[in-house]
C-alpha cells in the first residue's frame, strides 16, 4: 500500500546464454495500464517509473525472455491510496450537551486499501488525556465512558488507513452533571430587601459544572 502516485519498478536479471528482453507492464482490474520493454543490450537492469496513475489496485509483472525464448515471470500486488478514510458519528453527545456519561459510537469506510485503526480519545478541561481507545482492522468502534466526575470533557476521533492515510475530527465536548446536593444558605436579605421567617422567596440559580 502507498500514497505516492506512482509505481517504480527495477528489474535484474541474468542468463547462462544470453537474454532478450525484459518487459514490464502494470493492469488494473485485468486491463494493461501501461507496458515497456527493453530488449537493446545491457538488458539488465531495466527501470521503469509508472506516473500520474489513479487510486485502486494494481498488479506489477515482468518477463524476461532469454536467447532460447525461454521466459520467466514475476508478480506484485500494489495498491494506491491518496484519500482519507470516511468515519461518520453513529452516536455521540450534542456538542456542549450535559450527561451523565459519554458514549461514541463510530464507523469508518476505505474502499481502496481499507481501515487500519480507529481511534477515540478523551480529555479533561485541562486539555489532558485520560482515555485513548484503540480499535484495529475494525469498520466499527463503540465507546462508553462511564464514572467520570463532574466536569467539561472532550473528545476526537482519528481513522487510519493501511496506506498511512489518516482522517482526524474535530474536537467535541460535553459536560458531565450527575447528581449534584446544593447548600444554600441566605442571611435574610435578598438583594436589598428583608424577609422575615417563613415569607416566600423566589430565587434563580445558575451552575457550571465546571
């Protein structure tokens, strides 16, 4: 797997007698790309660079036919890959949302050389991380992080290809807020005003769990 646009080839050979020629040709989906052939003395080695070639599956062979036309053949498979893998959130917290838990659910999709890794990584408002999950020739990857203390948390997932290719996320967060007991405690005086013992008073509170 690769993420160059090209394909160099180097063939050497060798012969008790004499050779004739050395082709060397790549096709795709059984179709040739491209051919060359070198069949002026010295015949080896033989370099040929195949450029400007599209994504998908390759296979490299050469031939190399001796003075009795006696040949021989070799085979590689390459594949060309110079896009990203797609991941798409199946399931996540709203961006900015208060829960209990975080749970993220992924999917990634590589049509040319297929999903290396998913990965999802969590961290604390300070920006420090606390958890990295590590899924590995997976399409899918579902997390849960559980039993977090309250506070602001964020979290990004990164997909790799098996061509190095590498899709990474923007960061989301979301705020932790299990059950919380408050203490409030007044003086008797609400803004500028006093209120004797048992009058009904009306108060708006406002939290950050962070």
């Amino acid at each position: 797997n690769q993420t160059s646009t090209f394909i160099y080839a180097n063939v050497t050979a060798q012969d008790n007698i004499v050779l004739r020629s050395i082709t060397i040709w790549i096709t795709m989906n059984g179709t040739i790309v491209n051919r060359s052939t070198n069949s002026t003395s010295p015949f080896s080695p033989f370099f040929v660079n195949f450029t400007n070639l599209i994504d998908g599956n390759y296979t490299l062979q050469a031939n190399v036919t001796d003075g009795t036309n006696l040949n021989t053949t070799e085979t590689r498979i390459i594949i060309i890959d110079t896009v990203a893998p797609n991941a798409s959130l199946v399931q996540t917290p709203n961006n900015g949302s208060y829960i209990g838990s975080i749970f993220i659910n992924v999917t990634a999709n590589d049509t040319t050389s297929g999903i290396n890794e998913i990965n999802i990584s969590i961290f604390n408002f300070t920006h420090s991380i606390i958890n990295s999950t590590l899924g590995r020739n997976v399409k899918q990857l579902a997390v849960n992080f559980s039993n977090l203390p309250n506070g602001r948390y964020y979290y990004n997932i990164s997909v790799v290809d098996y061509a190095g290719n590498r899709n990474i996320s923007l960061t989301f967060n979301s705020s932790i807020l299990s059950e919380v007991n408050y203490t409030i405690e007044l003086d008797g005086f609400v803004g500028s005003r006093k209120y004797e013992y048992g009058s009904n008073v009306s108060i708006n509170i406002t939290t950050d769990p962070t």
